[in-house]
C-alpha cells in the first residue's frame, strides 16, 4: 500500500505546501488586520496564497518566505483596494445611485489605524514620506526583522535601517510637543 508522507524524507526538500502551512495563522492574522472582516480575511488570504503559489518559482531559496508570503497579502489588498476605488469611480460617473464617491477615502494603512490611534499620531504618520511609512509599518507593527522587511520590499537591509531611523526622527520631532503635553518624556 503505497501511503502519502505528511512530512519529506529526509533527503527530499520540503513542497511549498509544508513551507507555508506553518505561516498560515500569522498571515491570517495580517489578513485580518487589513480587512477587519474574517470572511474578507479568509477570501485575501487564499487569494494572496494562490498567487504565491502561481509564482513560487519567483522565490528565492534562502530569503525569507514569511516577508515574501506578507509582501504578496499586503500587495494583494492594496491592488483589490484599488480595484474597488476604481469601480466606484465608474458607477459614480455612470450616476448610478448609491455610488461611494471616492474622494477623500483614507488610504489602506491610514484606513486599518483609523480610530485606534489619536488625531495627532495620525497626522504625524500621514506626513512621512510613503517609504519611510512603510518601513515602519514592517518593523513596528508586521514585527518584520530588517531584513524581511528588506526582501518584503525589495532594497538592501541598509535601506530599511536608513528610513526606519529617518522615519522615527520625524516622528520623535513632530510628536515632540505632544508627547510633552501627555507625559511621556
């Protein structure tokens, strides 16, 4: 009776398919983060797994698959996000009714922080440059090593170490006066 093996025999590399079932749970997690619905979750996570698995043989072995999986869900939300802007900007120029005008929609990251974190705070993230916002957002909140957050978004561990520390200067001087105010330094 020939048995299918859950795991590799030793001298086999592992499939795809057992590399990435043990992320499954924290890439749910971060699905969950962006969508802020379970079934919404569930539809960007397969989405951003069929994908990966589409284009595994653009993975390279020896970086982190973690980054590469997070990087695909993240890019997998911001392109359905913009796809849905761009279909409410086509109804709403076809005057049907109930067209959400899409002026003036916060973008993704600033949509998940909406209401968790003060006017000030938000104010002072929205003004950083988009690079170094993202940086942070890999390091501080997808608690991305550097070099993950490298991989994730395609630029030397230099790169990320320079804007994460740009990042949170700008953040410590126009957060400086408010800190103050509150107690914090």
């Amino acid at each position: 009776m020939n048995a299918v093996l859950a795991h590799p025999l030793p001298h086999e590399a592992p499939t795809f398919e057992q590399q990435v079932r043990p992320l499954l749970p924290g890439l749910r997690a971060r699905a969950l983060q962006l969508t802020r619905s379970p079934a919404e979750a569930d539809d960007l996570l397969q989405d951003a797994i069929l994908r990966a698995w589409r284009f595994r043989t653009q993975y390279r072995e020896g970086k982190s698959l973690r980054a590469w999986l997070s990087r695909i869900l993240t890019n997998t939300f911001i392109n359905g996000y913009r796809r849905a802007r761009r279909e409410r900007e086509v109804v709403a120029r076809l005057g049907q009714s109930g067209a959400m005008e899409p002026q003036g929609e916060p973008a993704p990251d600033a949509a998940l922080l909406a209401g968790t974190l003060s006017e000030e705070l938000q104010g002072s993230l929205a003004e950083l440059p988009s690079d170094f916002r993202e940086v942070l957002w890999k390091v501080a909140v997808d608690d991305l090593s550097y070099g993950e957050a490298a991989d994730a978004l395609g630029c030397p561990i230099g790169t990320v170490m320079s804007r994460l520390h740009r990042a949170r200067r700008n953040l410590k001087s126009s957060l400086g006066p408010y800190a103050s105010t509150r107690g914090y330094c």
